[in-house]
C-alpha cells in the first residue's frame, strides 16, 4: 500500500511505465491441431509437457473411452527430445467464449470485479449446486476461485485459482494472489497483477489474419484474466489515512461466493472438436484417408477449421520459428491444408514443413504419388505410421510420422546442429516408437525414397530409425535435402539479424565492413562445425556500383559449398591370391 500524506510533505510515487514492445514470438516449431481446452487460434508458447497439459490438457473422456489428440503426443515427444519451446495453436470447430465468475462484495447489492478464463467452450463451465463443496461439474479441466483472506482496513484480499475437481476440504490451489486492491491508482491493482487482455483474431482488407489486443495490462496468470473491476475503489484511504466508507462495501466477502467458486456461462463444445453434429470423433488410425466429412472427420474436426490458425502463422514478424506441422492432417484428407502448410514454410523462408501423406494402412505407392504432386524443398514426409504408447492413456495406437518426427529435428539440433542429418543410427532413432506400421525392406525403401518419401525403418537391436532425409523437391540439387535446406534457414535467419541492423545506416565502406565482420566469422564457425566445405561473401563497390548506391540500396553476395551427408557409402572387398603384395 502506498504512503498517504496526512502533513505536508513530500511523496515519491514510481510508476512502471517502460514495457517494451516484443519482437517476434520465438519458439523451436509451431504445432497445430485440437486439444482438449485452451485458447482458441492463439498461438500461445508452452516451455514444457507440464507447461503444456495446464494449458492445454491432454486426455478427455468420450462415450465412456479415454482419449487423447495428437497433439499432446507430439509435445510430449517434442519436450522429452530436448526442446525447450514449442508455439501451439488450438485448432477447434464453432464458436466459443470463455466462462465467467462475479465475485461478490462484503456489502449487499455488490460485485466488485468479473473474472473470466483463458481457455473457452463449455468444458470451462462449472456452475450449479454444490455437493460438500464440491463442484458438481467441476473437473481437472477447469478452475474454480476463492477469496481466501479480505481486509477493509488495509483494502486488500488474497485470491486463489483452485482446480476446478477440488474441495474446500481437499483443495488443489493452482495460482495464488495476494494483497491484491481495488485501487487503479496502486500497483497492487487487481487488473494489473493479473491482467485484462483479450485477443482476438481478425482478417484485415487483403485477407490476412492478424491478432488484436483489447485491454490495458498484460496477462500474467495462466488460468483467468480481470474481464471486469464493477465497484474500483480509487484513493481508498481519505486525508486522515483511514478506510474511505463508500469504497469497504465493495471489499470482496472471504469464501468461494454462492456456488462455491464456479465459473460459467462459456458456450462451445465440450472438448473443441468433440463431435461433429453429434457424429464421434475419428482419431488414430480411425483418421480418414479420404476427403474429410463431417462423419469422417479429422479428431473432430473439419480441413477448413485449420484455415484461419494457418494464417496467423504466416506473419513471421509476428512468429519465428524453425519447424511446423499439424499431425492428423494428411494429403488425403486435406490436401489444401497440406499445400497451405507447404505454402506458408516456402513463402516465409524460415522453417520447414513436416507433412503426411497418408494416412493409416495405405501403400507405399499412394504414398508416392502423393508425394511426386508436390515440389518444395521447404518440406518433408516420412513413412509409414509409428505406434505409441500414450503416458495419458496407457493405450497403444499408430500415429502418423508427423506426430513424432519435429522431435527428431530438434533432438539433431541439440546433439549436433541444424546442418547435420536427422536421420540414421546417431541422431534418428525413435526411441519412443514401439514399432513403425510396417517393417520395410531395402528395396521398399528404396522405393520410397526415390519417390521423395522419407523412409523409417526397424533394425533388429536397433529399434525404428529415420532413414532417409530428403526433401518434397523434385530436381536433383543439394536442396533437395533435409540437412541442407536447414542450414540455408539457419544461416538466413542469422544473416538477416544482422542485415536489419544496417537499415538506414548510410551506404559506405564502415556500414560494409560492419556486415562483413559479422557474416564472415560466423560462416567460419559453421565451416568448422563441418556445415560448409567452402563460402565466399561479397560486398564492395563491385556489387555496390554508383548507381546501386543512388537506388538506397545495399547490395551482398554470398557463395555457399554446403556439405553433403555420406548417405550411400560403398566398401569395395577385394580377394587376392595367397603372396600377392599390397599396394603402399
């Protein structure tokens, strides 16, 4: 609480008013697809498994089944591979709002502020009577509130988020908030603690998906933001530095309100994706490979509902990451999803795409030809599908190569660098595959791989290893390799940083050198680091002609050798007669 002059004298007030504006949102890879609540289309970055399933959940029951979405299957194997950031975007069907909660006051007739949730659809719900204060439909899913400790002397109370499943008896408290005010003048004020922004996705007049944000402070709880302050109570303390009478009433009242702590009022579907008009969910193996249908969906969801999260992530001022991909989706199912993801990585030029082709027990020959539709060197498929255990469920099931494969990118980049191949015995096997679909052959992978399917094979004492590395492009260049389209991303990315330094920087020999002192270094290292046999960077008056300089541009070249990966190795076994000699 701050100091109140009741003599004359002189205060101090210090007010924060330096929030800097972020750059770009930066994770390892960018996952999409549905999960079992959480925002809807807001990429949102999760920094761990447990990080993720608080915002996002994993398992849910339907019709009496345990289940879980790809998604949270490929977090966890993107977290347990060493990842350290992952940018998931909830993809869901209908509309949907989040749910409410009005706290009320110490006096009668008061409700001093509103909260309401991050996540949205009706899973977020809880309301109704309570059975020994317990919420009668309270989950692990939701959250409920309390108000565990008010005073009207000093103004202030604590808030807690309890788990939505809990008692007053047994509570699980998630988030504790205290000396919290009514105050807008104090730093202490509830919405600035906790926060009060809202945001939403619209389209701007080209068709371009863009998030905007309502509010004043930024979130910093992880469960609800302050929808509402109804009753503030500003200047709470009159010139005698006593509790001003009209402000106490709306002090909240200690205890979880009327229905115990519930929230409600969301409207969505329960599980965002848990049926479409009343058909059950398609998932694992049960994923079509056709065109999705409302009656055949994918885990719930339609091609169409990818559409717009797809679009946010298109704006990489806004998004920087390495790798995306969406399992469930596969060219038989949503091949405009597929073409749209391969798209976004070529359009953007900062990451790649990992894509299915097929989907469950279809032929290498399917496989194939949906791969020869397509020539893009931004991305990469695999086959066949892998089966998994489910640490949620407990349950075996195949998943689609996508689900798994980002974790063997980011596991190669962690051990070695993004030049290396994230394939083979070193830095491809799949330790957490129990068994791929099917065990191939060398001349079935071979197959694939001469038709740009990336095969992934099972060697006995081995396990299932990534044995193939090559990208959707169709000519025969060294782009038409996983390894070297990474390290030409990678060295963009480093290369443009230091680029947009020198914007507005006036075109002369020192603002040259400055970029030359920095790219040449650091293609040095990765020459070292065995990314590069040789380079060449040029910017001087050669490139940098009068004319050039008159247009206020600034012009470099520079000349890779990328090195390639020893993927067929040939060992010649020459017999010689007894007494012959070997050459020096």
């Amino acid at each position: 609480m701050a100091e109140t002059l009741i003599s004359p004298g002189i205060q101090l007030r210090e007010n924060d008013l330096s929030q800097i504006s972020e750059g770009p949102i930066e994770a390892g890879a960018a996952l999409l697809g549905p999960t079992v609540y959480g925002p809807v289309s807001i990429p949102t970055v999760v920094r761990s498994y447990s990080d993720y399933k608080s915002k996002f959940g994993a398992s849910f029951v339907s019709g009496g089944q345990n289940y879980e979405y790809l998604t949270s299957i490929a977090a966890l194997n993107y977290f347990e591979q060493g990842g350290t950031s992952l940018l998931v975007t909830r993809v869901a069907s209908g509309s949907y709002t989040a749910a409410t909660a009005s706290v009320t006051g110490s006096g009668a007739g008061r409700t001093p502020f509103v909260l309401e949730t991050l996540s949205v659809g009706t899973i977020m719900n809880n309301s109704g009577s309570a059975i020994s204060s317990s919420l009668v439909s309270g989950s692990n899913a939701n959250i409920r509130w309390e108000i565990a400790a008010a005073s009207s002397a000093s103004g202030q109370f604590t808030l807690l988020i309890r788990r939505g499943d809990d008692s007053n008896q047994n509570k699980t408290i998630l988030e504790t908030w205290s000396n919290l005010s009514l105050d807008p003048n104090e730093t202490n004020y509830i919405a600035y603690v906790i926060g009060d922004q809202v945001e939403t996705r619209l389209t701007d007049e080209f068709g371009n998906a863009y998030l905007t944000t309502s509010g004043s402070y930024v979130n910093k709880s992880r469960y609800i933001r302050v929808k509402d302050v109804n009753n503030p109570t500003p200047n709470y303390f009159t010139s005698v530095g006593t509790a001003d009478p009209q402000y106490t009433a709306s002090i909240p009242a200690v205890g979880s309100g009327s229905l115990h702590g519930a929230f409600g009022g969301a409207t969505g579907d329960i599980w965002g994706g848990y049926s479409i008009a009343g058909t059950a969910l398609k998932m694992f193996e049960s994923i079509p490979s056709a065109a999705a249908t409302q009656t055949n969906n994918i885990q719930g969801l339609m091609p169409g509902n990818y559409t717009g999260p797809i679009g946010l992530l298109e704006n990489k001022e806004a998004y920087d990451f390495n790798v995306i991909y969406a399992p469930g989706i596969n060219n038989q199912n949503a091949p405009t999803i597929v073409q749209s993801l391969l798209e976004l990585a070529q359009d953007r030029g900062d990451c790649i795409a990992v894509v299915d082709m097929v989907g469950y027990n279809q032929s290498m020959t399917t496989a194939t030809t949906n791969a020869a539709s397509y020539d893009n060197s931004y991305a990469a498929t695999y086959f066949p599908w892998l089966m998994v255990r489910s640490r949620e469920t407990g349950k075996m099931n195949f998943v689609p190569p996508s689900t798994i494969i980002p974790a063997i990118y980011e596991y190669n980049d962690k051990v070695a660098a993004e030049w290396f191949a994230p394939a083979g015995l070193n830095r491809g096997t799949l330790a957490t595959v129990l068994r791929p679909e099917r065990r191939l052959s060398l001349d079935e992978r071979n197959f694939l791989y001469a038709g740009k399917v990336n095969p992934i094979a099972a060697f006995s004492g081995v396990g299932t290893v990534v044995y193939g590395q090559k990208t959707l492009q169709a000519r025969a260049t060294a782009l038409d390799r996983v390894n070297v389209r990474r390290l030409l991303i990678s060295l963009k990315r480093y290369i443009r940083r230091v680029a947009e330094d020198l914007i507005f920087e006036p075109n002369t020999q020192v603002t040259r050198n400055k970029f030359l002192n920095q790219v040449n270094p650091y293609l040095e290292y990765v020459q070292q680091r065995q990314g590069l046999y040789a380079f060449q960077v040029i910017m001087d008056d050669s490139n940098n002609t009068a004319d050039v300089v008159d247009r206020n541009q600034l012009v470099g070249a520079i000349y890779l050798q990328p090195t390639r990966v020893a993927e067929f190795i040939y060992l010649d076994f020459n017999i010689l007669p007894t007494g012959a000699s070997f050459g020096a």
